[in-house]
C-alpha cells in the first residue's frame, strides 16, 4: 500500500489547551480509516491539520509528500465535509452543486444528481430553509461526488434519520469499490460504521490511543461474566480494560484469550461475550489511568 499521508510527533496547542498532544501515524492508499473518540478528544482539530486548515505547534505533516498548508497541489486532492459545514445563507442546493467542480477536479455531476435523487434533497430550496437531515445530505452529497483521492467526513451525517444513514453508508461502500480512494470517517455512531472500517484510529484527551486495523481490533477483547471469585482468579496477573461488579457476580473485559484461556473460562463455568468495537472505544476512553494501552 502506498503511504499518502504521513503525521510526525504533531501536537497543536491553542493557549492553555493541547488539542493534538504528540501524534504520529500514516494514511495509506484506499482504505477506509475511522477516527473514533469522544467529544473534545482532538479528532475536528486533528482533520484540521491534515486539510491545511490549521497550523501544527510542533511536529511535521506530509499529504502526499508535502505539507497541506497553503499547497493548492496538495489542496486539490482532499475534500473536508464538517457537521457544521457553513454555505451562503442565498445560495440553493444547486448553486453548492454547479460551483462544487471548480473546487474538486474529479467531481462527477452526473452522480451527485443521483444522490440528489436518493436523498430526496430539493435542489431549488435555500441552505437557510432547509431542515438539518436535507443539510447534512448536502455535505454527504459533495463529498461523495467529489470523488477526492483523500476524504474526510466529520460526521456530517449526523443530521441523517437512520435510513439515510444507511443510504450514505451503502453509497459509501458501492462507490469506494468502484472508484478507490482513502477516506476518513470521524463518527460518535461506532457500531453502525465499524463493518465499513479497515483501519482504526482512536483519539482520546489529544493523544492517539489505538492505530490497528479494524480486522486485528475486532475480536481483541473478550468480557468474563461469572462468579467474583472465579473471574478475578483467571484474570489475576493480566491488564483489565473495565470491571464491573454485583454482589457475588463479575463482568471483567480482558485482552484477546487464547483457545486454551477460553477452554479454561468455560470450564470454569464463566460466560464469554465478545466486545464489540463501539465497547472496546468506550471502555478505553473512560479508563482513568489507562494501564491497559500502556502495556
């Protein structure tokens, strides 16, 4: 795979507050990357450094081997859909549509027309009339017509009902196959993204958490349910990501087991329970000190 992006040692301060606090790692060529992580964990400010929206405190970021700052070369390659992605208050949804080529030099009309269609968007109706759901459409539009080498969506389909949402994903996946290229998913909506990710990057208080494919993450920690006495006796000596307690019953989540723990735990009468990936960023992110990452 062809390294296109690559961030050294960046941190990015804003007066009294490190947003981005010393991360480092790589976005290759055609993959699909989430960048999960709570809110005010960095992940907004991190998109802005790679889309040259913003200045690094320290540190270096290359997009295809140069910096993204004031680099209309670089520039050209990427598409930055934001939540709060702000249009003029005048223009109509196919204003935002007729001036999208000028900024994207593989935008393909012909599909966003389809997206248009799919999504139901009422192209003559004003950015100021339209309801949040038909707005975050517009962001989801653009950035899959834009067919950008480099795409990033900061959760722009938030605004989405549940099937809209499916919609995007499904478009999402349909046209990466068709037309590759790499694309950066910020979302809080874990579970309903995590079988679209090939790799997954965890932001949490600035500081990069997780860098593994999402094959390798899934799977990566199983939760002990039993008797107090019997979990904590297998789990003696081993990190705990979260422990839960009641009474004389445990609910313990470890790292990935063995065929043999797994034998043992069973034998012992426990109950086994796959994490999901959604638990797994959630139980990182709220463990105060954090031992298990540190291992």
């Amino acid at each position: 795979m062809t390294t296109i992006a690559r961030v050294t040692d960046v941190t990015k301060r804003f007066r009294h507050v490190t947003a981005v606090d010393d991360v480092s790692f790589t976005l290759e060529e055609g993959k699909i990357y989430g960048l999960l992580g709570r809110n005010g964990a960095g992940k907004t400010t991190l998109m802005s450094l790679l889309t040259g929206q913003e200045f690094a405190s320290s540190g270096t970021i290359e997009l295809y081997g140069s910096s993204p700052v004031e680099n209309a070369r670089v520039l050209e390659h990427i598409s930055f859909i934001k939540e709060s992605q702000r249009y003029p208050d005048d223009f109509k949804v196919k204003h935002i549509l007729r001036s999208a080529p000028w900024f994207f030099t593989n935008w393909d009309a012909e599909y966003a027309q389809e997206l248009v269609a799919d999504f139901r968007l009422p192209v003559d109706r004003k950015i100021k009339k339209l309801s949040r759901g038909q707005l975050s459409a517009v962001g989801v539009i653009v950035g899959l017509a834009s067919r950008a080498p480099l795409t990033f969506f900061d959760e722009p389909y938030l605004g989405l009902d549940a099937v809209a949402r499916q919609l995007f994903y499904d478009r999402l996946l349909a046209d990466v196959a068709e037309h590759p290229r790499t694309v950066v998913l910020s979302t809080h909506l874990i579970d309903e993204v995590s079988n679209l990710l090939e790799h997954v990057l965890v932001i949490d208080e600035g500081r990069l958490l997780i860098d593994e494919s999402a094959e390798d993450l899934r799977g990566s920690a199983t939760t002990l349910v039993g008797a107090a006495s019997v979990v904590d006796g297998l789990v003696a000596g081993r990190d705990v990501i979260h422990r839960e307690g009641l009474g004389g019953l445990a609910s313990v989540t470890v790292g990935r087991l063995t065929d043999a723990e797994r034998a043992e735990a069973r034998a012992a009468g426990l109950e086994l329970a796959p994490v999901s990936l959604q638990q797994l960023v959630v139980r990182l992110t709220s463990s105060s000190d954090k031992e298990y990452l540190a291992s």
